[in-house]
C-alpha cells in the first residue's frame, strides 16, 4: 500500500526525465543548502583524523581555463565527495592565483598598456582599448602608465575572470566551499607571504646577492631556475680563430654566439683532452678585440661538441655561470638587462680598432651586434669557412618568447638546497614521508631535488605581486645601505615599501641623503603559492584552525609543477614549521590533443571547457575526467563524454523504472528472499569493498570502473529479469523481494556514482528521498543485509542465460517478444545449477513458455530452441 508521502514523492518524478538543466537546477540549491559548507567549529571540535583538509590548487587567474584544469579538478573534487561521505568534515577551500607574469602580459594585452615605475599616478585613467585579441602586442605599442595605474588595471582584470572561472566550477559541480577562498594578491595573503619572507630573512634562509642570473628581456625580470623551458632554437655554428700570444698560430673554437667575443674572459677544454693539453696554463688573445685570456682545463667541457675547446663569455649560458665561479674568473658583462649590448667600451678592449668595433655595435640587439661581428671577422680572416646550421638548446622562460639572457643583477633568494648539501638532504627525505599517488611520481621530486644548482631566486622585477617588505637606509651620499634593511613589524603587514614609509621616517624622505628608499621589487608568484597551506587556514588569522589541520592532508596538482609549487611548499613548511605541508599528493597527467602533445594555453593547442561543458553537461565531462588514473595521461576525448552523458541518462532512466513497482512495506532486508536478488545484491557488497577500497588508494578511476560495469548488468540483465516478478508476476512474496532488491541496489549504487555524476544521482535521489546524496553515509556491505549464501556468480550465469536466448531470437530475425516454446541450455554443471536457480526469471524475461531443459557442455551455449514469433498487430 502507499502511502501519501510516497505518493508525492512518486509524483515528482518526471514523464520524461532529462539531464539537461540539472546543472542550473542543483547547483543554487547546494549553495542556499550549505550541502558543501565547511563546519569550522564541528572540525575544531573533533579529532584531527575526523577532518580531511585539502590544499586546492589555485589556478592562474589570466584569461581562460582549460580542459586540463577541468581533468584535474574533477579527480579532486570525487576524492573530496568520497571523504565527506565516509563523514569526515571536508576542508575544500578555492583560491585564485592572481599575481604574477601571466596576469600582467593578459593586463598588457588586453588593456594595451605597460607599467612605467617612473609615471606618476593619474586618477581616473582610462585604458586605450578594452578586450585584447590575445596575442601579443609590441611595447612600442602600448600606453606606458604609471605603478599603480597598472596595479588597478590587474585588480580589475583578474576579479572579472575569477567570477567567469568560478561560475565554470560551480556549473562542472565542484564540491568546494565557495565561503572559504582566497585571491593570492589579497591582504591576508600578501601579509602571510611578507610574513613568512620576514622569518626566513630572520633566520637568514632569505638572502639577497649580487650575481649572474637568468634574465627575460621581454619581461624586463629575473627568473628562477624552475621556470626555465628547454627549446630548439635555430641558429649557426662560427668557427672563429684566436690568436696565441706566441704567435704559434690559431686556436679554433666553435661558436653560436660570436657577439659575445667581447665578454670573453677564458678558453676552456677538458683536462683529458690532449689536443690542448699544451695550452692549458697558457693565453691567447681574442680576434677583433685583442682582449690577452688564459686558457683552462674543467671537466665540463665536451671533447666531442664542435672543436673540444669552447669560450667561457660573462654570460652566455649557465655552464658560462658555473665555469666562472668555480674557476675564479673575471667579469666582463655587455649584454644589459634589455637585451641590448652596452653603450660604454668596457676598460678591458684596449685595441683602437677594438674600440672602434664595440662603438658599432653598442646599444644594438644581440641579433644585430651578431651580424655586425660576423662581417667583421670574415673581413678580419678570423672566420674559417662559413656559418652552418643547426638547432641549439636555448633556456626560455615558460611564458617567454625571446632566449633568456645571463645578467648580473641584485636579487633576493631562498634557500633550497640548491647550495647546502645538508639542506639538501633534508627536502629529500621531506619527499621520502610524503605519499605521492602514484608513487612513481616522488622520483621526479627527487630527481629536481638531487638537480639543484643554485637557490630559490624569489625576486622579480615586475608590478602586480607581493612587494618585498624591505627598505634601506640612504647614507649621507644618498647611497642605500643594503647591509642594514629596515623591515616592518608583522603586525603591520601587508606594506608596500614603494608607496609607504617605513616607521620613524616621513614620506619627503624617500631618495634623500639620509632618508631611506623602498626595495622596488615584487616576490615570484610561487612565493605566495608555495603558501597556499598557510594562507587558507588561517596561519595569522585563524591560528586554532590552522594548528588543527596543519599538516593538511592532501595536495592535488599537476605533473609538470612538482618542480615548482609542491617543491617550494615542501621549502616553505620545512622552513617554517619543520614538517611537509600535508601527508599525501595527488598527482594528475596531461591531457593530450591529437597528435599526442600535452594541451597548454602557452602551445595554443588548448581546448576550453565552458562550451564543452554545456554541450555535453556537466557529469559527462567529469566521466570522461574520472575515467583517468592518476598519473596518466589521457587524450582529450568527446567521445568518452558521449559515453559518461548516456550512463548519467541511464540512471535517470533506470532508476524511474526501478521505483514504477511501487514501494515494499517494513524490513527491506528480511523481504529480500528470492536467490537472483540475494545473488544480485551479494555481487553488489563485493562491487562497494573494490569501489571503497579504489577511493581509500586515491585510485578513483578504479571505483568508477566496478561501478559503472555492475550499474550496466544491474540495468541490461538484472532489471529486465525481474521486471516481471517485481509487477507481481510470481506472487506477492517474490514480488516484495524483487522491489526490495531493487530498492537497496539503486541506494546503494546512487551513492556510489555521486562522486562521479553528481547531478544525475542528485536528482534521482530526491525523487525517493529527503535530504542530499552527496550528504549521505558512503555505503557499506552492512547497507545490503545479511547476505550469506548469497552466490555473486549466479546473476552472471542467468544474464549470460538471457543473452543467449536474446541472440537465438536475433538470428532468428524474430522480435524479442517472441515465444520460446522448447529450449536447451548447455553449460557446466555448476552454470546450470545457478541458472535453475532463477529458472522462473529465466523464463519471464526471456519468454520460455514451453519446455527448458539442461545438458552438459564445456561452455555455455543454447541449442534447440524453437520460436514462436508474435504476429504484429494490424493496422
């Protein structure tokens, strides 16, 4: 009998169910309902193992996302569901990565404009344009404004597309608490990141030094060692002659950047190498320059690259770096920070004619001076042969265009291990107590780790970030005092040393003799980020939280930035707290386009997801997601969504048919009786263990898996044997145990596909239930009853029954209506013993209305059947 509640639960069903607009439909409900909310006092309250807290990944607020943030974040996210039903309280918190390079090239691009620390501020500035192709516009191009024109320019920019990025997470059904979120250039978390800078600069882990360091021309900033990119970049081989004091004759070396003659300070070939073994300890002199330079041994040189012998310039490249410092040589830098060569003839080029050749090429492109010194070495004789091609190895910044040059320049860095083989030692082992799934992920942290040369260089000579939180002293020649910085209170955090004085001085004393000057730097973005821990829970603001959940318990992220934000946040946490930042990462793969390349903004190789999602919906998109394994890289695929967008309109579907039985009155469990349903559910209990057992190893594809191919059997075998048995077919008792049947599978099995097609299994639930799936307990064997001698096997054997009897209609060429009126089963004993087990569904669905007879057989197969098919109604 039903009942008036039943009834209006059944009444809102509807005629023709739909997963389009489920998105809209769910996602105000769960915000107005709190269904994700984060209850801090609850946390609080509880023990620690009762709260998993999750370090989510802030994506880079400049223009788009991509599929490969909707990949990642939706393993998350079912890792986050699967927790808040086991019911531990989920810290799921959402930040914006809003400082940085990408977002002031986006500013550049879009409003045309370019920062100038040298405008002043004008109140009530328009930008020249509004809305950027994307591409690249050339500085030539572009408005210069002042500092903090510029600064507003961004904070409006990346506000408008975090709300464009938030609405995509919430429509793609992230289970984040959208009350618990931070922008990386807001005030709690520049005053964390200028905190934590304070304390390592008190305990001398921050540092700032003069030296060689990467430099992007474009970008007019220092950049660190773990943003640097590997490309091909073409150029020539110049086999240039220099002159040996004695008059001996020439020393060949091979070069593709002969414009940096002039900052040559040594030759360098390895000490094995018998062809200069001769040489070594004594000078030659360099063509066109007549600049005397020793030549050396160090094993770094390769025999086997171009003539064995190579120039060690002030910089070319990084070995450039390492033979300079360690062989104690000279500096006699020319490129400057624009990328131009300089003005001044360096004291070192004595030669009139030397001199006379500098001045032609100071001040021009290094392109330029190339060509420039190309012709006069071919004019000189010092070329031998012609320029030939290749394909050279160039460091470029990952967001850059143009080669990275090697510039001497005042930088602040922290400490990494990089220089400190103790240090070193350390962060390894910090990676030996982390969790990485998968675990073969922890050899790229070691292998960054065990790469270092050199430490964190954190400074960058930029806008829209973090500013340094120092200033310094100006003596009485106005010259700033760097050996003494002054530094703020914590509690005066966030400063900005450009635009505020520091205590005990006045504003009129910026850049005056004795007065002081702000340090006009920004920190690196990571800087901040490798503090995403300490910024979401509340390190200076909400200090109960944070000791409770500090440690946090899992870092999701991409491959491709261990080197960056895991490794700077085990830096960090180390540094500070002496522990990891959380016990287990979570590592995502690549997402492929179809020639197998990992899909990027920077490649222009990008998908972007918001129409994908709207096309295919939501569930389908995150199926697709799922159905990866961490770790591995998956080709972006609309087909799999095709396939996740029917299996999220099955259980639509399925589960209307299933309830159309109507309702079983009393225990579910004990009306449970008939073998095909206790088989079905048994099957079931093995399919929760494997599904709870896949979350709890953070393998989630693996839970889909069991999942979605039982939910197929329950719908293709399981549905359509009992559906006659469930309207009542066999009796009233076998009926009661059918739809009971029914009923725990679909609670069960909505549960156990909520994390992956939330909408879907949402919308089902509340057709039969109050309150949330996503609120509800995961399920358990016990949810299922007690179901010994419950045979798992016996379901597959009487679908396989089905299928047979299905496919001797369908050669038949017979409807599936048709009537059986004698058959044969054949299989192995223990096969037919289970399928006259359920004999009576058998021949219901199946509509064997004759004789069914059994025979022994190795394989199971149908043999005599004979058919009756049903004559089609009239017209």
């Amino acid at each position: 009998m039903t009942t008036s509640a039943q009834t209006t639960r059944a009444a809102a069903i509807p005629e023709k169910p739909s997963i389009d607009g489920l998105e809209d439909k769910w996602a105000p409900v769960w915000e107005e309902q709190g269904t994700y909310r984060f209850d801090r006092e609850k946390a609080l309250a509880a023990p620690r193992e009762a709260v998993y807290a999750i370090d989510t990944p802030p994506p880079t607020a400049s223009g788009s996302l991509h599929v490969g943030h909707v990949f990642s974040y939706t393993h998350t996210d079912c890792i986050a569901r699967y927790k808040r039903m086991t019911g531990l309280e989920v810290f799921y918190p959402m930040g914006w990565d809003d400082n940085g390079l990408p977002t002031e090239r986006r500013v550049q691009n879009y409003y045309g404009v370019r920062g100038d620390a040298t405008l002043p501020y004008e109140p009530g500035f328009v930008p020249p344009q509004e809305g950027g192709t994307g591409k690249s516009t050339k500085a030539a191009d572009q408005k210069p404004i002042s500092r903090q024109n510029f600064i507003e320019l961004c904070d409006v920019l990346t506000v408008r597309d975090e709300e464009t990025f938030e609405a995509l997470w919430r429509r793609l059904g992230l289970s984040v608490d959208w009350k618990v979120n931070y922008r990386t250039i807001d005030t709690t978390s520049r005053a964390t990141a200028q905190q934590a800078f304070l304390r390592n600069l008190a305990r001398g882990e921050a540092y700032a030094a003069e030296a060689p360091g990467l430099w992007d021309v474009t970008f007019q900033s220092a950049v660190a060692q773990a943003e640097l990119e590997a490309r091909d970049y073409p150029g020539h081989y110049h086999r240039v002659a220099f002159h040996r004091t004695d008059g001996s004759g020439p020393v060949h070396i091979e070069t593709t950047r002969p414009e940096l003659i002039p900052s040559c300070v040594a030759l360098i070939a390895h000490p094995d190498d018998e062809r200069y073994a001769a040489l070594f300890g004594t000078t030659v002199t360099s063509p066109l320059f007549g600049v005397e330079v020793p030549v050396l041994a160090h094993p770094l040189a390769e025999m086997e690259k171009g003539a064995g012998i190579a120039m060690c310039c002030t910089f070319g490249d990084l070995t450039d770096v390492q033979w300079w410092r360690e062989l104690d040589l000279p500096t006699r830098s020319v490129i400057t920070r624009n990328g131009r060569i300089q003005a001044e003839t360096p004291e070192w080029i004595e030669s009139s004619e030397g001199k006379e050749l500098f001045s032609e090429i100071a001040t021009k492109t290094t392109h330029t001076a190339r060509t420039l010194i190309v012709d006069a070495l071919r004019a000189s004789g010092d070329l031998d042969g012609e320029p030939t091609p290749t394909q050279r190895k160039a460091n470029f910044y990952e967001k850059g265009d143009k080669p990275l040059e090697i510039v001497t320049s005042r930088q602040w860095y922290i400490r990494n291990g990089g220089r400190d083989a103790d240090l070193n030692a350390a962060l390894l082992e910090r990676g030996r107590e982390l969790d990485f799934h998968p675990a073969f992920m922890r050899t790229r942290y070691e292998n960054w780790v065990g790469g270092l040369n050199g430490d964190w260089l954190i400074s960058r000579q930029r806008f829209f970030g973090v500013p340094i939180p120092v200033w310094y002293p100006l003596d009485a020649d106005g010259e700033p005092d760097y050996a003494n910085p002054i530094v703020p209170d914590e509690s005066e955090l966030p400063v900005d040393p450009v635009a505020q004085a520091p205590r005990g001085f006045e504003e009129s004393q910026r850049g005056q003799a004795g007065g002081f000057v702000g340090d006009p730097d920004i920190m690196d973005t990571w800087a901040t980020s490798s503090l995403s821990p300490q910024i979401a829970l509340g390190w200076r603001d909400d200090p109960k939280l944070f000791e409770k959940l500090f440690p946090m318990d899992l870092r999701p992220q991409g491959q491709d930035i261990i080197r960056t934000w895991l490794f700077a946040t085990v830096v960090r946490a180390h540094l500070e707290h002496g522990s990891l930042p959380w016990t287990n990462a979570a590592i995502s793969g690549w997402i492929l386009d179809p020639d197998r390349k990992k899909m990027s903004k920077s490649k222009g190789n990008a998908e972007t997801p918001e129409d994908v999602v709207r096309q295919h919906g939501a569930d389908a998109v995150r199926y697709w997601a799922a159905s990866a394994k961490l770790g591995t890289d998956a080709a972006y695929d609309t087909g799999q969504m095709k396939v996740g967008r029917r299996l999220a309109i099955k259980v639509l579907n399925a589960t209307k048919f299933a309830l159309s039985f109507g309702e079983v009155e009393g225990d579910l469990h004990a009306a449970v009786t008939q073998p095909l349903d206790r088989a079905m559910l048994a099957g079931l209990a093995d399919v929760v263990a494997k599904a709870t057992a896949g979350f709890e190893a953070y393998d989630h594809a693996r839970a889909l898996e069991v999942t979605e191919s039982f939910f197929w059997t329950f719908c293709d075998d399981y549905l359509e044997l009992v559906k006659d048995r469930a309207y009542g077919g066999q009796g009233e008792e076998a009926a009661a145990s059918a739809r009971a049947g029914l009923r725990l599978a679909l609670d069960v099995l909505l549960r156990l596909l909520a994390p992956f097609l939330p909408y879907a299994t949402e919308e089902v639930w509340s057709w039969f239930h109050e309150g949330s799936v996503h609120r509800a307990a995961w399920p358990s064997a016990a949810d299922l009853g007690d179901l010994e001698g419950g045979d798992p096997t016996l379901l597959g054997a009487v679908g396989e029954a089905l299928a047979g009897v299905r496919k001797t209609k369908s050669e038949a060429k017979v409807g599936m209506r048709a009537e059986v009126s004698s058959i044969v089963l054949a299989g192995p004993a223990a096969w037919c013993d289970r399928v006259r087990a359920a004999e009576a569904d058998l021949r219901a669905a199946g509509r064997v209305t004759g004789t069914l007879d059994y025979a022994e057989a190795e394989t199971p197969e149908v043999r005599d059947a004979v058919l009756i098919p049903v004559e089609k109604p009239k017209a």
